[in-house]
C-alpha cells in the first residue's frame, strides 16, 4: 500500500469511514489502528491524534499499541520495500556484507526511508529461502545468491523500472 500524502481535511475524511465502523465497539484497538494503516499506508501522529479525539482512546493507548505490534508503522515506507534476510543461513553467507552495501548506497540505516520515498529497508529474522542464501525479497520477489555488488544492481533495476 503506498502511503497517501494528505492534508488535515483530507485525512479526516478518508478516516471517517473507519471510525464509524468501529465506533463504540469492544476490543477495536488493534483492528482500527490495521483500517487506517491500510487506508494511509502508516499511523500518523495526526491520524492517532485524529483517532484519540474522535474514538475517545487516551493518545498514548493508541500510541503504545502502534509502537508494541511490529505490524504498525509510525513512518511512511518507500514505494519499494526492502527485506533482507539475517536468519542464520543468510548470516554465515554473508548478509552483513550485503546489508552494509545496502545501506551505504541507499545512504539510509536499517528501518529506514531513502530520501526520494522509493526504498524502506528493513533487516528481518528469516525469509525462509535459506537455500538461496543470502537472500532479500523486494515487495514480493525473493532475490537469492546474493553478493554486495548484485544487491545493488538489483535495486538499481527497480529504480530505473521507476
């Protein structure tokens, strides 16, 4: 889901329909705060504000929520998503090297959006393609057999495909 860009009026609208959905019901928290990630693409502050005032949850119980379930995003993510295998397999292989390149070309750390909003890069326990090691997945293509050099071309691909 790519993240909207919208202002106050705008947000608000968009989130109405959610909120009237889940408005006085119980054990809403979570289901809400997925809703809105879907509609916007990550939980603003505004939105959490937004949502606090019109859903009548405290701020920092919408906040706590969105910040323990590794499912919520507080940042907007780039157009590409970016996952790169550290599991055990992916580590003796050399996904360090990888992700340092990564990093360094993208000029961005882990969890991170590049500056022109195309890749979010994220490091992630397993990716479960271990006999492809290393391995990255891009949105949902798994890109195996790694080396730092390969890493890179394969995103310059994508940024060009943009």
């Amino acid at each position: 889901m790519p993240t909207l860009v919208m202002g106050k009026p705008e947000l608000e609208e968009a989130l109405r329909p959610i909120i009237e959905r889940y408005k006085g019901g119980k054990g809403i928290t979570i289901p809400l705060l997925a809703a809105v990630q879907e509609k916007i693409g990550y939980l603003s502050g505004e939105s959490l504000d937004f949502l606090s005032r019109e859903m009548d949850i405290p701020a920092a119980e919408l906040f706590g929520v969105a910040t323990f379930y590794a499912m919520f995003r507080l940042q907007p993510q780039g157009k590409h998503v970016v996952r790169l295998c550290r599991g055990t397999a992916c580590h003796v292989q050399g996904s360090l090297r990888v992700g340092e390149m990564l990093q360094r070309h993208l000029k961005i750390e882990e969890g991170q959006t590049t500056e022109d909003g195309l890749f979010t890069l994220q490091f992630v326990a397993c990716l479960g393609c271990c006999s492809l090691a290393p391995v990255m997945m891009i949105d949902d293509e798994v890109h195996g057999r790694l080396t730092p050099e390969k890493a890179v071309a394969i995103l310059e691909t994508y940024r060009k495909a943009d």
